[in-house]
C-alpha cells in the first residue's frame, strides 16, 4: 500500500457546531472514499420520499457524501430518503439531506445497517 501524507481538514454541522480534523495524517489512496468518516452518536429522523410517515434511527458515522445509520426495519437499495440528523444541542442546528440507500442488511441485534449517499 502507499500512504501519502495530506493535510486534511472537515467541516460538519455535526456536535458542537463543528467539528475539525486539521492534522497531518496518512491515506490509503487504494481506498476509493473522497471522505474519511467520523463517527458519531447522535438522532435522525427519516422519511421515505413520497411518504409522510416519519421514523427515527442512530447516526453511527458520516462523512462529506455519505452516512451509516440504523433502524428498525429494512429499506430498498435505491431507496430515497428525507433525513434530519439531531446534534443533540440547541446550539448545533439539524443538518437536512436528501439521501439513496446503497446497502442495508440486517445486524446481530435485529436492527438494519442503512449506507446511503447524500444527495444534495
């Protein structure tokens, strides 16, 4: 593998306004994301496009152009999604995303591991 030095520097809405990885760090560039994830714990709210019914799920991490959550039952790839991701802190406005589910399967406590891309 080859490993070159970047400096990387992300900005979320995520947890106390911001939350900022400016260090010198290495890179696998075998790995195709354009984004590292940060994980972090935290709400959303869902709604699949077209209906109304809105759900909740746990935020495991998030990146640039993408997140990881899980809820409590199956969606379809391809599958577009209204979200609302809740810092948890009056401080900390919801970021709201459109996103499509690229893959989602069932874990060891019932619950389903949604990926998805993020839209806009």
């Amino acid at each position: 593998m080859i490993y070159k030095h970047i400096h990387v520097y992300i900005v979320t809405r995520i947890r106390n306004y911001s939350v900022h990885l400016g260090e010198l760090m290495a890179h696998d560039f075998s790995e195709k994301r354009s984004f590292f994830r940060m994980p972090v714990e935290c709400q959303l709210e869902y709604s699949e496009t077209g209906n109304d019914e809105i759900r909740t799920g746990h935020v495991k991490n998030i990146s640039g152009d993408g997140i990881l959550f899980q809820i409590a039952h199956a969606v379809n790839i391809g599958t577009e999604m209204n979200i609302i991701v809740k810092a948890g802190s009056n401080l900390t406005p919801p970021l709201h995303a459109t996103i499509e589910v690229i893959r989602c399967h069932l874990t060891d406590d019932d619950s389903y591991e949604v990926a998805a891309t993020m839209k806009n």
